[in-house]
C-alpha cells in the first residue's frame, strides 16, 4: 500500500511537470531572448503606431527585439537625470533616428559628452542665431506665429511634404507633419500644416 501511494504521488508529479502553462498565468520561466511581462495594451502604448499586435505572446523575433528595446529605453527616460540632461534629450528625441540611437545617448556619462555627441551628430543647434522666446520654443518641440522656417525645421523635424508657392527664395509654403499623440483611446493621428509666407509662420492647421 506504501508502494503504491508513493508510486501515484510520483505520476501526479511527473505529469505536473510536463504541462505546458500559458505564460500569462505566471508559472511559466522565460528566458532571457523574451519579453518583460507586457499585456498587449501595454505593448501598443510603448510601440505607438508602430506595431499592431493581436497577441503580445506571439511577438516575432524582429518585434521581440524592438519591444525589448523600446522597453530599455523607457526605463532609462526614467532614469535620473538633471534637469539640463532631460532638457537636452526631449529637445534632439524626436531627431534622433533611432530607439537605439536616443538608448546609447541616455548611456552617455555626463552633460558634456551628450553635447559633444550631438555637435558630432550635426543635431545641436545654435541658440544664439535666435531670440529667446524662439530658443525655447524650439526646446520644447512648439512653434509660434512670425517663427522663421529654419526654426520650424529644427523644432518638429523634416516635414512629410512640402508644397512651395512661386519662387523658393520667396519662402510662400505649406509643410505637412503627421504626428501620433496618445490619448485614452490609444494613439491618435494628428495631421497638421504649417502656412509660411515671406519665410515666416502665418498659421496652421491640425485635423
């Protein structure tokens, strides 16, 4: 009777052993190749409009890697930073070309050796050429009325198209951006245009 209680204690846990558990249900070990745990709501916000996924447990290799990534960089936005050093990176983010681009800047050791990386990269930009208001405008990626295109260029980036009126040296234009803001609902699309005359912002328009 021994033998066979201690023989039906072995099956029950031998077969325990080879169930293959759901890796949302919290028993499953995952190797060091996966994902931090992400529900698939959580995946879209950190990917934007970049991924759409129906199940964030079956990620390609390709998006396994971008999410690892992108997950990376979260937690180094999150890091301590001085104020100088946030300021720096949110103004040049969106210029950078790449998740792991914007990674190996945050890893830089001090505020001058994230200077002298974007004078090496050609990002910097000199605020001296501008007045003050303008300078800040551009540290926080906005634009104003009587803002010069160059000025445009450097706060919100290359636009998606441009459309010139007449000569170019004139500086009549229209530019179009397309930018993904999030909201409650997820990532919005927001298309806007941006009206030069003379070289000079006269107005916009956001749908």
């Amino acid at each position: 009777m021994k033998s066979m209680m201690i023989l039906l204690i072995a099956i029950t846990l031998g077969g325990c052993s080879m169930l293959q558990r759901h890796p949302g249900s919290g028993y499953s070990s995952f190797n060091t190749e996966s994902p931090l745990l992400v529900g698939t709501n959580e995946y879209q916000d950190l990917m934007g409009n970049e991924e759409n996924v129906g199940d964030v447990y079956n990620l390609s290799p390709s998006q396994r890697q971008r999410l690892n990534l992108r997950l990376a960089l979260h937690q180094a936005e999150k890091d301590v930073m001085s104020i100088e050093e946030r300021r720096l990176y949110y103004r040049y983010k969106d210029l950078m070309a790449s998740d792991d681009e914007r990674l190996r800047f945050l890893k830089l050791p001090t505020l001058t050796a994230k200077e002298n990386y974007l004078q090496r990269a050609g990002y910097y930009i000199d605020d001296s050429q501008y007045s003050r208001e303008i300078a800040s405008l551009i540290a926080e990626n906005d634009i104003s009325l009587g803002m010069p295109m160059k000025a445009v260029r450097e706060s919100w980036g290359e636009p998606k198209a441009e459309e010139i009126s007449g000569h170019q040296a004139l500086g009549n234009a229209r530019w179009r951006y397309t930018k993904y803001i999030k909201s409650i609902e997820g990532y919005k699309r927001e298309d806007r245009t941006v009206f030069f005359q003379g070289g000079l912002v006269v107005g916009w328009d956001t749908k």
